[in-house]
C-alpha cells in the first residue's frame, strides 16, 4: 500500500527453504535512489502514515545496524536500488533470524515490511533515519 502520499506499488514474498527464509521484493513508481526496507513488529498499514506499523522489528533488543554485521535488528533489512525508471529489487537470505509460524523470536507472520522514503546509514538509532514510510505491506501467509 502507497504511504505518505507516494504513489509506490510493489510486492515480497518470503520463502522457507534449507532452515533459511528468502525474501524477494520488487517496487516501482518510487523515486530513483536508495530506499530503505524494514520489517516493524505490527501488522497494520492502516494509517496514512503506516506509523500504525509501530517500530523496527527486534525481538532480541539489539542496536539499529546493517543486516550480517552485528549487532542489528532482525528487521534491519537495509537498503533497495532504485533506477531511474522508479523499479527497484531486493534479494535477502536469512538463516536462523527468521521463520514462518516458528518462535515468536523469529516469526515474520503479521508483522509489516515498510519501504522508507530515504536510505538506512545503518548508525542513526533507533532507525538508520530513513525517513517517511512510502510503502507498507502485512507478512501473511498466501
């Protein structure tokens, strides 16, 4: 769902293999760039903001940071490219970080992926000072 009065569309799909959970996300009609994508701990785009969605994802209470270099949120996902024709791809494999249905720990399921409109520094707390929330969707299964 478009957030923030952005006009952004786009899909991601986790999928479990191996005991490791992919996620593919694909967007488009956003402004060329860096755009950074995180998963928040509620499942709820509903306000025109998507603040609805809460914070950052991060069951085990670790510093804001970039995904593979702890310490970092297990919804610090980081950064999509976007091109100058406002489509933008993202590919991430998590091992052990995520699930779908297992722990509360490491479950995806009802919690939100958010597209921010600026780019994660990976340092700024609690965020990465990516900006507002463009783009919001709910983590259920199909």
């Amino acid at each position: 769902m478009s957030k923030s009065g952005s006009s952004v569309v786009g899909i991601a799909v986790f999928t479990a293999d191996d005991n490791a959970i992919t996620l593919v996300i694909e967007i488009e009609d956003v402004s060329p760039g860096l755009h950074a994508v995180h998963i928040h701990k509620t499942g709820d785009c509903c306000s025109d903001d998507a603040k609805s969605a809460g914070g950052h994802w991060n069951p085990t209470n670790e510093p804001h940071g970039k995904w593979g270099v702890p310490p970092f949120h297990s919804g610090d996902i980081g950064n999509i490219n976007v091109g100058s024709d406002g489509v933008g791809r993202l590919e991430l494999t998590a091992k052990d970080r995520w699930s779908i249905g297992g722990s509360p720990e490491t479950n995806i399921l009802g919690k939100a992926i958010i597209v921010h409109a600026g780019e994660d520094d990976f340092t700024s707390q609690p965020s990465g000072a990516a900006g507002k929330r463009v783009g919001c969707g709910v983590i259920a299964l199909e």
